[in-house]
C-alpha cells in the first residue's frame, strides 16, 4: 500500500493544514502525513470520541484482571450514586460501554463542563446521568449517549481506587507505553494546533467530567499501538467485537464500537479545529487511523480509511465512518 499516494488522491485534504495517517497490518507500519514537516506519527491531535477506545479498553482490562462480570450491574460498582439513583437499578456495564442503557440524555457537555475541573467533577456528572432516569428498557435500543462513558470512566476510578486520570495512566497508557497520549496539552513543538476554516483555534483544556468520553490528545503511532494491542488480545478483542444491538437499532455496535458488515469495528471524533478517524479488521490484523486539524476533513478521512480496507474486505466504509454519531 502507497498510503502517501492514497493520502495525495483525497481532494478533500488538500486545504487541510495538517494530517497524519497510518496502517499496521499484522504489526507491519506504515505512517504518511501531509502538511508541515513537523507533523509526522508522532505529533499530537485532540482525538474527541476515540477517547472511547482507551476507557472501554481501560475498564475491560480492570474488570477482568478483577474478576468482576461484565453483566454487574453499575449501581453496585457506584455505590456512592445509589440514593441519587433513579436509573434502572439492572443496567449493567455491558449495556454503558455498549450504548444500551436506555438512559435518558439529560446531561449535555455544558452540563458536564459547569461541574468545574475538581476530582469530584466526573463522579457529579454520573449522579446527574442516573438521577435523570431510563427513557427505555436497558437493551431495548442502541443510542450514543456520552453520559454512559461519564460511567464508565467513574467505575474504572472507582475500581482502581483513584481519579479516572490516574487509572486510566495506571491500567493502560503506562503499561502499554502510551508516551504521546494524555490529557494535558503537550508541549508546542507536539502540538498540532487545530483549524476552523481560516481561523487558527487556541488549545483549550478538556472539561474533566467529560474525559472519559472524548479529552486526550494522542497521535498515529500511539492510536496504532492501541489497535495492536487489542488484536494481540483476543479474549479481550471477542468481548469488544460482540455486538450488544438488535436488529432493527441503527447500527451493529460492541463495546465502544460500531462493527461493520465484514467483521470492521471503526468510529470517528470530532472537536472543534479537529477530526479523527479508525478502523480495526480483527481478521485481517488490519489497524488504520487518520487525524486531522481541519473540521471539515472528516469525510476525507472516512474516504481514506476506507480505501486501505477496501482492497481487504470488498466494502466501501467511507460513508458509515463519517456518519458515525461522535
């Protein structure tokens, strides 16, 4: 694969400031950017809703390594949430990971973002989640809902004892080498600095009881890796890649994934002055991620990724990794 040539024949890139993009087949690399010099694989982007990969991945490492089922219900990890709760007492960590809850979508980002920046911010945001309640039957319908992740990452804290930060680094990003991946904003020279149009957007801090669903920054080689990682782990992989939904919702979806018709899992994020981008073919060893500094780049990317599976699988993926609900 010419991912550089690939990369050139996206028209929709061409006034996009910066992109990085990179395939691992079978742990085989190969990165290509366009832009500045300074961007290569290693350069750091805002990723937005790939954030889900790292807590899904984070909380399914946690619980196994704990022996805590997937169908415990999340009242009994949050037993602090239980006099605010008036959540279905069933729902279970399978059914947030899985976007299943039924869980009425009360609680928007400036929500969230007005809780404040203190330890206590993410575990507020998942009392307000609960203390809303179900619009639906747990597992009747699949809708993206960032209120589940601000669940998940308050039950990855509350199983390791320590913020959602803190486990997250201390399960994943650590052990797994993740040196490019955090929440803070990294140094200038890392940074690439996103677009909005013609105007060049300031780096802003990430909310902290939105983290869980979409604060880092990240880059190629990282995102890369964590692909790797999941398909080295393929207990782990099967858990992930089994669909949670029913027929008639809107789309097939795992934990943390929309699947494909071939086996694909893949998602997008999207931030302001950003756009992000990734596929896994399990079967395939197939790992692909694009990132962007352009708001408007995402269907470039989507086009992207989806020729480098194209020649794998036979299907065009372009419109259902941009459509995807980020």
């Amino acid at each position: 694969m010419n991912l550089q040539k690939l990369m050139a024949q996206q028209t929709g890139l061409r006034d996009v400031p910066a992109v990085a993009a990179g395939c691992s087949v079978a742990g085989a690399r190969t990165t290509a950017t366009l832009g500045p010099d300074t961007v290569t694989a290693e350069s750091c982007f805002r990723i937005a809703s790939l954030t889900k990969v790292f807590t899904s991945t984070a909380l399914l490492r946690t619980l196994r390594d704990q022996g805590v089922p997937l169908d415990t219900p999340v009242v009994e990890l949050l037993p602090g949430l239980a006099p605010d709760w008036r959540a279905d007492s069933s729902i279970s960590v399978a059914q947030i990971l899985g976007q299943v809850s039924g869980l009425r979508e009360s609680v928007d980002g400036g929500t969230a973002a007005a809780l404040g920046d203190g330890d206590g911010a993410l575990l507020e945001a998942a009392r307000l989640v609960v203390r809303a309640g179900n619009e639906r039957e747990p597992g009747r319908q699949w809708s993206y809902y960032n209120g589940n992740y601000f669940l998940a990452g308050s039950v990855l804290a509350a199983l390791n004892g320590t913020t959602y930060e803190n486990a997250l680094e201390g399960s994943l990003l650590g052990p797994w080498g993740f040196a490019r991946t955090g929440f803070e904003t990294p140094a200038t020279s890392d940074t690439v600095t996103g677009w909005s149009g013609t105007t060049r957007l300031p780096p802003l801090g990430y909310p902290r009881a939105r983290r869980p669903s979409g604060g880092l920054w990240s880059s190629v080689r990282d995102l890369l890796a964590v692909g790797e990682g999941l398909l080295g782990d393929r207990a782990l992989l099967e858990e992930i890649r089994r669909p949670r939904t029913r027929p008639d919702d809107p789309m097939p979806y795992g934990l943390g994934w929309a699947l494909g018709p071939s086996g694909q899992m893949y998602l997008n994020g999207r931030l302001p002055g950003y756009r992000a981008a990734m596929v896994l073919i399990p079967d395939r060893d197939h790992v692909s991620v694009a990132l962007a500094n352009q708001e408007t780049a995402l269907p470039a990317l989507a086009r992207l990724l989806s020729d480098m599976q194209q020649p794998l699988t036979g299907d065009d993926m372009a419109k259902a990794v941009d459509e995807f609900a980020a």
